[in-house]
C-alpha cells in the first residue's frame, strides 16, 4: 500500500529528507539533518541551490539506503566527491563500486543501492543532486542559451547498469575543494556558481569519456579491496600481481581490470604512491638517510628510488626534507 501511495505521488527532495532524517537545524539557506537510526548514523547540511539543484555535505558513520522504490519515480541523478574516507556500494542487480578519496560516482535512479559499507573512521562527500527535467531550465537560463538539452544531458549516467565511478580531474578537485571552503560574505552566490561550474564541468567529463564500464560481482569489488589493503603493508619486499592474485584467490587478468576501475590506476601505479607517500613520512622524521628510506620502500638502488620521488613530487628527496622539515619546524615554533 505504502509503494502504490509513492507511485502515485512521486516524492519530492523535501518528502524523502523528512521521511528518512530529523532535522536538527536551520540557518539562513542551510537545513541540517540528521540520519533516523533505521537509516544510519550521520549529519547531512542541505542546501536547496537553484530550481532542480541541490547541494549537499555528508558526515556518515554508517548507512542503511531505505528509499530505493521511492527513487525510480523522478528522474534525477546524484553527483558525489569524495572528500575524506572510503565507501563500497552494492546496487540492487548486485553490480558494486568502491570509492576512495578524490572518487567522484555518479548515481541515477533507475538502479537503486541495496547496501553501503562506509570504511572505518565515516566518509565525508559532497553531493549534488540534479533533477533533470528542471536542470535544462535551470543551466539555460542562468547561462542565456538554449543549448542544454533534458534528453542529452548526462544520457549516459541514466542508462547505466550501476553507479559510474571515476577519480576526480584537477578542475573537480578545485571546484570541490572551493565547495569546502565558502566565504561568509555572499555564500549563498559562491555556492551557487560553483555548484553549477561542478555540474559544468562534470557534462564535459562525461561528454569526453566514450570507455565502456565494465561491472563486476560485490565478492569480487571485496576480494579487490583486500588487494588494496596488501599493497600497504610490507613496502621494502616485492610484491608481484601474481602474487597478489593468488592472496586473494583471484583471477590474474580480473585483479588488474577490477582494480584500475575501482581505484583509477594500476596495481604498480598505487604501490608506487604508497611507497611514495611512506618515503614522505620517513623524510619528515629526519634520522634516516635517504639511501636507508629508499630501502625501507622497496628501493635497493637508491638513485632508481630518488628519480621515482622527483618524478611525483617534482623534488629530489633531499631538496623535499629540507623544505618540509623547516615548514614543520616553523609552524611548531608559531
């Protein structure tokens, strides 16, 4: 009965937050909710951007999707950034996705999410939420043209078979990153022209991205991400993808696909950055030298392992220890 009532009276996005949050708060253009215990834990701070388009910052811990059925009756489309954490999502055909930092996914309503396992310590992400049949309006008159078309508009995201997953650009991150940080004086103008800018821009991501999306089982997205976490431990030994593949008892060829559209990147490519990224904190510590890091990295020939750091950094790893280490010093003696 409660279905046939939806059915007929498709929700609107004050309907679903008051069925499924409390709200806590109101302060000028932001309404703060907080998730109802059958639907997780969290605070969402909702602003209702331009007709069609709404923004929204998520501190989860846990969360439960409830309105699934609800969902399919308004043609509408989530646009998430990741800012802080890690979240895998299964949808309802048990296609999943996995998010990190800097991952952008892109939701639709044809295919609703039956689960979501937020990482430890919460997520934090920024949404937008877009209507589509008042986006058109929204973008052409704010922009004076007649060129954005309901049909056209991200045609590809709606016909997908999961929620599309993909690491940020550096416009993206920019632009999400200005989502953190809005100035008091005139909020409600800088919100507004950035949320547009983000949906902007994310129209031309998707317009120059003609790759197929390939979906795979939630064991597998499981098994993958117990990949990831094996490719953090142990830097100094070597550890091949055959190796890995047989850890995880998966298949080779399937590892390597499965964990470049999960993460963005190949498995040599993410042990890099790990590696790097420990090279970091040991230079910050200032007792080893940069030949006794590189080995503790996985490096034995130390010049291999200081042309990989200047290669990511742009800095040689004495140039980068001199530099941070008085930046560190500096702002202890502040």
């Amino acid at each position: 009965m409660e279905k046939e009532k939806w059915a007929e009276t498709p929700p609107d996005a004050d309907q679903l937050f008051d069925r499924y949050m409390s709200m806590i708060g109101r302060k000028d253009s932001e309404i703060t909710y907080r998730l109802k215990n059958d639907t997780g834990e969290g605070i969402m701070r909702r602003h209702n951007v331009a007709k069609g388009v709404q923004l929204i910052y998520s501190e989860i811990e846990s969360y439960t999707p409830m309105y699934q059925e609800q969902k399919q009756f308004v043609r509408y489309l989530e646009l998430m950034y990741m800012v802080e954490g890690h979240a895998d999502f299964e949808m309802e055909n048990r296609h999943c996705a996995s998010a990190d930092k800097g991952d952008v996914l892109l939701f639709n309503n044809r295919v609703g999410t039956r689960e979501c396992r937020v990482g430890r310590g919460g997520m934090r992400c920024i949404s937008i939420v877009v209507f589509l049949d008042d986006l058109e309006e929204t973008l052409n008159r704010f922009f004076g043209t007649r060129e954005f078309d309901r049909k056209q508009m991200f045609a590809d995201v709606l016909d997908a078979e999961s929620c599309i997953r993909f690491p940020a650009n550096e416009m993206l991150e920019n632009i999400f990153t200005g989502l953190q940080q809005i100035p008091e004086e005139y909020a409600d103008y800088h919100r507004k022209l950035l949320t547009l800018q983000a949906v902007i821009a994310l129209l031309d991501v998707r317009d120059g991205r003609k790759t197929s999306h390939r979906y795979f089982s939630g064991d597998t997205a499981h098994k993958v991400h117990e990949a990831r976490k094996l490719l953090g431990c142990d830097l100094g030994s070597e550890l091949s993808v055959e190796t890995l593949a047989k850890k995880i008892k998966l298949n080779r060829t399937t590892l390597q696909q499965v964990f470049r559209q999960m993460y963005g990147m190949s498995i040599y490519e993410y042990r890099t950055q790990v590696r790097m990224q420990e090279a970091k904190n040991l230079l910050l510590q200032d007792r080893l030298s940069v030949t006794e890091i590189a080995g503790q990295c996985g490096y034995s020939n130390a010049s291999k392992f200081a042309a990989c750091f200047r290669r990511i950094t742009g800095f040689t790893p004495g140039e980068w220890r001199r530099n941070n280490v008085i930046a560190v010093s500096d702002n202890i003696e502040n």
